[in-house]
C-alpha cells in the first residue's frame, strides 16, 4: 500500500522541526520535583495560611479584651460613686436647687429602674440567653379589661399613673385599673378582699395586676406594705383556677405558677396570703 501524502510526511517534519529548535523542546519540559520536597512545599504553604488566620484571631481577641477592659472601667468607676457624689453633681446640674420631697422620690425610683435596665441582663433562662432566643410577643392569656378601660386613650391613661405616681417604661403596657371589679376577679376573690378590709387596689396593684394578667413581663418597684404580693399571687391563682375549669389537674400535674422569694419569712408571708385567696 501506498502512504497517504498527508499524515506520514507531516508528522516527520514536526519530529525534524523539533530537533531543530531545542529551545522551545526545553520550554516544554517539567523538571521532576521528589515527593519529599513537594511535601515541604505544601507544609510550608499550609503554615504561612495558619499564622495569617492566627494573627487576625489573635487581633479580633485583643479587640474583644480591650472593650470587656473599658467596659469593666466604667462600671467600676460607676460603682465607685457614692449617693452623695451623685447628689452634689445633681444639685450642680440645677443650679443650686433644692429639690421637693416628691421629686426626690421620683428621681430616686428614676435611677432605680434605669440600673435594672442597664446593669442587668435579660430576664431570660441561660438556655435562652445562650442560643440568643428573643421573645416578641407576649404571653397569650383570656383576660381582658371591661370595655371603658380598655377604650381609655393614652392621654387619660397618663392622667391616672399621674395623679397615683405610677411610672412605667416598657411599650404597650396595659392600661391601670382603680376597682379591683375592673380586673374582673370571680364573686369568691371579691368577698375575701372585703373580709380583709381591701376595698381598693393600691398604686402598684393597678398596674401591676392588669400587667400580670395580660400576659406580660414585669419588674415591680415599690415601698414595703404597698400590696406587691397580691400583683403576683392573684394572677397565678386566677390562671391555676382557669387551667383547672378547663380541664382538671391530675395526679403530678403541674405546678401552674412558681413563686421565688429570697428569704424564709418572705415565703411564709406571701403562702399565707395565696392560702387565705384560695379557701375563699
């Protein structure tokens, strides 16, 4: 058989071609590198990456320790003032001034809700605070003011926490009630109270049981003897009553409400008072 003209003859020039220009057989040459030295090669690669992700580790930790530093300054610095301090730098801001009994207390329940607010975390569990859960909505309850408080308008509402020297922060808080028939407790609850001789609520219990009532969080401040155990214990009873006419509580069940109090007597107190509602 005859070669073709094309194939052989071409494939013969480019083998003569390439032994004619040695410079360019050489560009296509890759010089052999031993296993051993590409894996110093690669080792050294990965270590350089390791000390650049270190050192931004290393700064991001150092920017992170100079705040906590200058944050834990402050707080000292803070706690170092004394009430006179704080006092002499308040007289100093109004001029020499001497505020009115009534405005001392106001400016002292002022600062009390603004160290609560600030100095202290979350009132959530360290679960919640550890996966970073934020409740927004409010627990879910089936009490509801009558209709003419409920229909009261900001304004009206900011009268009545006037004229009682109730302070609140917060958004959305429920409106104050002045009879305890407004907070619709059951005809049993109602007789005790007159029993007791309680004919009205107090300034914390206005706001304070409705806040309780609708479901919602709360940090009460008052003087001792205002009635700030009733703005917990009647709540949790009415819930436990509502949760028992629904559907009764069997054999260890529950418990629907839990009370903490920081001292023996303070729990002797506040079961006598939870005891005496629920015998009613």
């Amino acid at each position: 058989a005859k070669p073709s003209k094309g194939g052989g003859g071409e494939a013969m020039k480019r083998k003569l071609d390439d032994q004619h220009n040695p410079d360019e057989a050489d560009e296509a040459y890759v010089e052999y590198v031993p296993l051993r030295l590409r894996k110093q090669k690669e080792e050294e690669k990965l270590r350089k990456h390791r000390d650049k992700l270190g050192a931004k580790r290393r700064k991001a930790v150092e920017k992170l320790e100079k705040e906590i530093r200058e944050e834990d300054k402050k707080t000292f610095e803070r706690e170092q003032r004394t009430l006179v301090d704080i006092a002499m730098e308040m007289k100093k801001k109004r001029g020499g001034k001497e505020l009115t009994s009534e405005e001392k207390e106001a400016q002292d329940e002022k600062y009390l809700l603004s160290r609560l607010t600030k100095d202290r975390a979350p009132l959530v569990s360290a679960k919640d605070r550890a996966k970073g859960v934020k409740y927004t909505k409010s627990m879910k309850t089936s009490w509801r003011p009558p209709k003419h408080v409920r229909e009261l308008d900001e304004k009206a509402r900011a009268k009545i926490r006037n004229k009682y020297n109730i302070l609140i922060e917060g958004e959305h808080c429920p409106p104050p009630c002045k009879r305890f028939e407004d907070m619709r407790f059951p005809p049993a609850i109602m007789r005790a109270f007159s029993e007791k001789g309680i004919k009205r609520p107090t300034p914390i219990q206005m706001q304070g049981i409705p806040v309780a009532l609708s479901g919602r969080d709360m940090i009460g401040i008052a003087f001792t003897g205002s009635g700030k155990t009733l703005c917990f214990s009647m709540p949790m009873v009415m819930f436990a009553l509502e949760r028992e006419m629904k559907k009764p509580l069997k054999y260890k069940q529950g418990p629907i409400g839990l009370i903490v109090c920081p001292s023996r007597e303070l729990a002797k107190q506040t079961c006598d008072v939870v005891r005496y509602f629920t015998q009613h």
